[in-house]
C-alpha cells in the first residue's frame, strides 16, 4: 500500500505527516519516540492496525519534530512546540476539529492539546498512556530513579539495536523479522542522543495538573497485563480527566499492533463513531497560561515625576510589552493600572515574554516582578476569568523586584526547554487554600 508522505509548516519547522481513509471523522494519531511514517508500513502488524483504523476515519499520522521524517530542531522541541505540531498538520489537511489519539509518550502531547485547545478536541483517546514518568507518593506507579537510570543507559549503549523491541512486545520477542525491523525503526526514529534527550523531556514533565482541564469525551485503554505500564496509571488517568472512560483490554504487549489489536480497534471504532457531540455551552473553558506582569514602586514614580510624564512612561512600558507579546504569540487579557495580564497556548513562551520584559524595562528605568501559572480559564465574549488569572496574580505579588515566578505547574510542562527554574520553597498566597511550592525562572 502506498502512502504518500507530505510536509506542513509548523513556523519554521516541516512536519512530515500522512494521511488515509475515507470516513466521516478525523483521527489524528499521536506517536511517542519510535515514530517514522513510512517505516511504519514495513511491519505487517502495524500496516494492519493503521487500514484498520482508516476504515472508518480520516486517519491523520506524523512525525514530530525531532523524530522520523520531520526537520531535526537544533534544540529539542518543547511539548508546547509539538502540541504546534499537530495545529500544523491538522490545517494541513483541513481538518477543524478531529479525535486526538495518544499512544504511550504520545499521550503526553495529546492530553496537553486536549487541554489546550478544546474547540479542535472532538475527542481524547489514551493507549497505554501516563501523565508522569516518575514515581511519587502520590503515584506509586511511577518509574524509580534507579529504572529512569537504567533506562538512560540502554537508550545511550543499545539504541537501535532492537533491544527494546523485548520490553513492548514481549510476544514477538523471539521474532528475528520483527526484532530486526523495530531496530531500523529505532534508527530511523532518532539518533541515540537524540532518543536519550527526548525520554529525559518526557521524564521531567508532569502533566497531572492539567487533566482536569481536559473537556472532551475521553477514552482510556490499557492492556490488564502490559508488562511495560502499569494498569493502575490508566485508572488514574480515568479517575481524573472528567468522564473519562476506561477499558481494559486482555493482554501482556504495549504496543497497540502487537496482540489484539482488532480489540484495540474496535474500542476506537466504536468511541469515535458513537460518542455524542461535544456540548458547547456560552462559557467556554480551556487551558493556558496567564501572566501577570507589574509595576515595582509605580506610585513612587507616579509622584516623583508627575501625570504627565508618568502616562508617557506608562504608553511606552505598554508599547514594549505588546511588542513582546506578539513575538511570542501571547493575547492580551487586560491592563490593569500598572501592570499587564496576558496568557499564553504554551507555559515556555510565557516565560520566555515575562523574562523578555523583566530585562528590557531597564531601559526605560522600570523594575518589574512577574507570576506566571497554567490553569483553567473561562470565557465569555470579552470577560476572561478563572483560578489561573488570580493565581498568577497571587505568584506576582510574592516575587522581589525583577524576578519571575513560576507555579510548579509551569516547570513541570516545560521540560526540555532550556530554562532554569530555582526552588523557591512553599508559599502561603492570599486567598488560595494550602502551600504553594514557587520556582524562580532564568535562562542560561
């Protein structure tokens, strides 16, 4: 079967993607690092399951950046920069809206898209999928540090030999023809330093405190027996994205063409092409970040250089943030006085402006002090409100003079993506229940 490969623009960056099937709804699958969209076709269990899931959708497969057939970064993509990835695609092939599946590390991406951009989310369908690599007491099922370490090591030492093709598949295991081609996938997927880098990002990021944003119908699979993952994590996960549904599916491999795959199918089958509409409502509710950017000792200044000199000060301190909003593709949420509200698709750019401006005020002779948190937002034509929008406001009235903070949230998205966050300790913040744990941002 020949399948044509094709590129969409993500900014800079081509996307190679692919695209089949006929039916009434669109697919988009959500791989995790052993991606290549025409390898793929190679292995006859995986060109099975791919027809099959054509049969009844438009089915939409890429390759992230950094992986297969798509543009290598010279930095490694950011999960905000692959979440681009898949708006890229899908306006690509015309696609408004479609059902986002996320498989293994790919579900990553795909509840952070869910998240994020809810008017494109007809649905989210989960495979195997976790919202944090690393064991904690709160999730038990997590990854220890000396298995994260040991994995390290076999991605530096053994990658694309197809040593790892034992812990997804065990039951193909002893099958030279599969072994020998999931190593060319390894191969073709990455480069072992690249690999490496990509499972670090995946291990530092925590996307736990976002699934309650999550608004579509969803549906999370698991095989009872995955060898690989825990099945506990897909009852986490159903526990905690709103109306989650949860299926457990008999079986010991974790990828999803290996085994039954038709049970796998036909759970999607049926999700996709029975699940009710997504309601809309007059509110609309979705993830973001918010940053709040203020002012230090603004009515000091106001009195020491009078109204008029302060408004003109103030225009240009607005004609600065603006300018740094747009670059970094940042709305405008409100002025309030002093300071600015904006918010942000990815939690990186919002940092990337609040630490823009913190530098750039100098020369106008200004301080600044930034919050910075993602959480749900909720909007209504031009009324935009929600615990992020106060939180960030909160985080900013407990930052000194020029510097940025960040909720834990934001550091926990932004693995990967080059900045520096220093541990701030707990905070108390008015009119927010509990202790807060603040990280100050910085870039190298």
């Amino acid at each position: 079967m020949h399948v044509e490969t094709k590129y969409a623009k993500a900014g800079d960056i081509h996307v190679a993607y692919q695209t089949i099937g006929q039916g009434q709804v669109d697919l988009v699958y959500v791989p995790g690092i052993f991606t290549h969209v025409e390898w793929q076709w190679e292995e006859p269990s995986y060109a099975a399951y791919l027809r099959d899931l054509g049969r009844f959708s438009r089915l939409i497969m890429f390759d992230p950046r950094g992986l297969g057939l798509s543009d290598r970064s010279v930095n490694l993509p950011t999960l905000e920069q692959q979440i681009d990835d898949v708006q890229a695609v899908m306006d690509a092939v015309g696609s408004e809206s479609a059902y986002i599946y996320g498989v293994s590390q790919g579900g990553l991406m795909a509840m952070l898209f869910a998240a994020t951009h809810p008017s494109r989310t007809r649905g989210l369908i989960l495979y195997g999928a976790y919202p944090t690599a690393r064991a904690a007491d709160d999730f038990p099922w997590g990854r220890s540090p000396e298995w994260l370490a040991e994995y390290s090591r076999q991605l530096d030492d053994e990658w694309g030999t197809g040593a790892f093709a034992a812990q997804v598949a065990p039951t193909r295991s002893e099958d030279d023809s599969f072994r020998r081609w999931w190593g060319r996938l390894e191969r073709f997927a990455a480069g072992p330093g690249n690999a490496l880098a990509f499972a670090r990002m995946n291990m530092d990021t925590d996307v736990r405190p976002i699934l309650g944003a999550i608004s579509a119908p969803a549906l999370i699979l698991q095989r009872r027996g995955d060898t690989y993952r825990a099945a506990a994590i897909a009852g986490y996960l159903a526990k905690h994205i709103p109306g989650a549904r949860l299926v457990e599916l008999p079986g010991i491999d974790h990828l999803p063409y290996v085994g039954n795959s038709g049970a796998v199918v036909r759970e999607i089958e049926a999700f996709v092409t029975g699940a009710a509409p997504v309601p809309r409502v007059d509110v609309d509710r979705e993830l973001a970040t918010v940053v709040f950017i203020d002012i230090v000792g603004s009515t000091e200044r106001l009195a020491s250089i009078g109204d008029s000199r302060w408004t003109e000060l103030l225009d240009r301190f607005l004609a600065l943030v603006r300018a740094e909003l747009a670059a970094q593709h940042g709305r405008e949420i409100d002025t309030a006085g002093d300071g600015i509200l904006a918010r942000f698709d990815g939690p990186a750019r919002a940092v990337r402006y609040a630490l823009a401006i913190s530098a750039s005020v100098d020369k106008l002779d200004l301080r600044v002090r930034a919050g910075i948190h993602t959480g749900e937002l909720y909007s209504s034509g031009d009324d935009v409100r929600g615990i992020a929008v106060h939180m960030a406001a909160r985080v900013a009235a407990a930052a000194t003079p020029g510097q940025v903070l960040t909720s834990s949230t934001v550091r926990d998205l932004v693995a990967g993506s080059g900045l520096i966050f220093e541990d701030q300790g707990e905070y108390e913040l008015k009119g927010l229940d509990g202790k807060w744990h603040l990280f100050a941002a910085s870039e190298p």
